[in-house]
C-alpha cells in the first residue's frame, strides 16, 4: 500500500500497480486486442492499431498493412504514454496526480467507443426529396447490409491483449481512487 514517509511527500511505488502496469503493456504491445478469423485465416489486431481501425473498420476484414504510418507511430507513442501515465503519481506532488491512473482505461473506452460507433451507423442515407419509395428502399438496404455486417462480426472476436489489459487498466483505476491524496 502507497504510503508517504515523514521527510519527503512521494510515495512508494505499490508493486500491484506495477504489475498491472506491465499487464497493459504486454495486451497493448506483445497481444492481439482482437482477432478476425475466417477458415484459416486469421488477422491478429494490437491496441496501437486501434487508430487505423478506426479509421477504416474495414481493415478489421482485410488487415493492416506492414507500413506503418506517422499516424499509426504517433498513436502508438500515445498509448504507450499512457500505459505509464498511471506510474506518474509516485513522482508528482499534486492533489490531482491520482487521475493519471484513468489514462489506461479511460484510453480503452474511447477507442472501444470510437470503433463501435464507426461500425454501427446507417450505411446508406437517404436523399430528402426521395420521397416514401427512396426511403423504404434505403431502410431495406440498411438492414440487408446490418445483417451481412452482423455475419463478418461473429468473426471478430476479443484477444488476449484486451482481456489482460483491461482488468488490469480497471485495477490501476481503482487503486488510484482508493490512493488519492485529499
């Protein structure tokens, strides 16, 4: 348990935090965060993909390509910051350091968020002056590309990587909760 000693206000570095550090570091870099799988074809995704994908979500069918783009650096630059972020209340004085803890999960929710939208809107819109015909044609044509979209997703499924790091992103969140300094 984090505690501060009588000569200095830093406290010690709490070795469940540590570990959960290292939890999110390996599912966002060394696992897959989720994997599409036809036959024998199979797409394994890291988290600091999470910005191409969501970008294009048709990737998550077709796969990444081995360059990597500035984006997809800087992205990953970011989630590596904010895998450590968490490790920034040992050092920094603040009252409000304990919210560097939230960087891991708050990260995943995002994302998670992002992709889900970006992959469950409408896929066809309808013209205003289409009349009753154009925008029954346009509704049939949402829900029979929702129902195709919905046969890929049984496809895509969670890795490893997300279900290490998030519980672990959970546990870093709490326990810097729990040692927020009042």
């Amino acid at each position: 348990m984090p505690s501060t000693s009588p000569d200095t206000d830093t406290k010690r570095l709490d070795p469940v935090m540590l570990i959960a550090v290292a939890c999110v570091l390996a599912g966002w870099f060394w696992m897959n965060i989720c994997v599409t799988k036809a036959g024998r074809l199979e797409l394994g995704f890291h988290f600091y993909d999470m910005w191409e994908l969501i970008r294009r979500p048709a990737l998550l069918l077709t796969g990444l390509r081995d360059d990597h783009s500035a984006k997809q650096i800087v992205f990953g630059i970011l989630c590596f910051a904010a895998a450590l972020a968490p490790l920034s209340i040992y050092m920094n004085r603040s009252k409000l350091a304990w919210l560097a803890s939230f960087a891991p999960l708050a990260l995943m929710v995002l994302c998670g968020a992002l992709l889900y939208y970006k992959t469950s809107p409408d896929y066809f819109a309808a013209n205003p002056d289409a009349g009753d015909l154009g925008r029954d044609l346009i509704k049939f044509a949402n829900q029979v590309a929702g129902k195709v979209v919905g046969g890929i997703a049984k496809h895509v499924s969670l890795g490893l990587g997300a279900y290490v790091s998030l519980p672990a992103s959970i546990v870093i969140a709490s326990r810097g909760w729990m040692n927020r300094r009042t």
